[in-house]
C-alpha cells in the first residue's frame, strides 16, 4: 500500500488525494500537522533527498522564520528539529513504498532520489504516465 504524508488541507495533498481515489489506489496518509513527525523518519528522508528539495523554502511557515533558524538549515540536526516544530516546513506530498513502478519520474516536479522507495512531490501528469 503507498503511504503519502503531508498535511490534510494543502491544496497539493487535495489534488493527489482525488487522484489516489479517482484511480482507485488505496493508500495511508500521515498528516504531519496532526500526527508530527518523528525524528527517524526525517533522518531516513534525509538519506534520499537533499535538504533543499526536503524543505520547502516557499512556505510562509519558511519566510517567517528568523535569519538565524534559515542559516541553520544547512545542518541535518538543526534542519530536522525545524521540520519536526514546524511541520508545514515539510515539502509535500512524500511518497513513501510501493512505488518501485514510478522509477522513471521526470524530475523536474516529482523527485526520486529514494533509488524508487521514497518520491517527493506532485505533478499529476507525470504520476499518472507511470502507474
């Protein structure tokens, strides 16, 4: 089963949650705002994808942060304490397992740096060429 994380009310997470369901594809969701997120599996997403496509940068969530907490990004300890206080820091969605079949994602909106276990982001098109 694919388990997608992200958060129940981003405009993102709604257009892949009524793709999952119009193809019929049962999957998990792990809302991060309600739920957080832990530590290891941060550190886990961290092997596979490179902080700056983790984190979304874009978020009002980023921008309000101070200049201290943006520079302290470029270390993994510091950049998983963020995600974990501010979840919506997180980029979405996360794809994460039974996604082997999606190997060959164009990169330019979803990213998989995961070798095909972990993908990060949305691009309807893309997504329903390969499933």
């Amino acid at each position: 089963m694919i388990r997608i994380y992200g958060i129940k009310n981003c405009d993102t997470m709604q257009k892949a949650f009524k793709w999952l369901d119009a193809k019929g594809l049962k999957y998990d969701f792990h809302d991060y705002k309600e739920m957080g997120i832990d530590k290891t599996t941060l550190e886990l997403w961290l092997q596979h994808f490179p902080i700056d496509k983790l984190l979304n940068t874009k978020s009002t969530t980023y921008r309000a942060l101070s200049d201290t907490e943006k520079a302290s990004i470029c270390s993994k300890t510091k950049a998983i304490a963020l995600m974990m206080k501010h979840t919506s820091l997180i980029k979405r969605p996360v794809w994460d397992g039974n996604l082997r079949e999606l190997k060959n994602v164009v990169k330019r909106a979803v990213w998989d740096f995961g070798k095909g276990i972990f993908f990060l982001g949305w691009n309807e098109d893309e997504i329903s060429r390969l499933v």
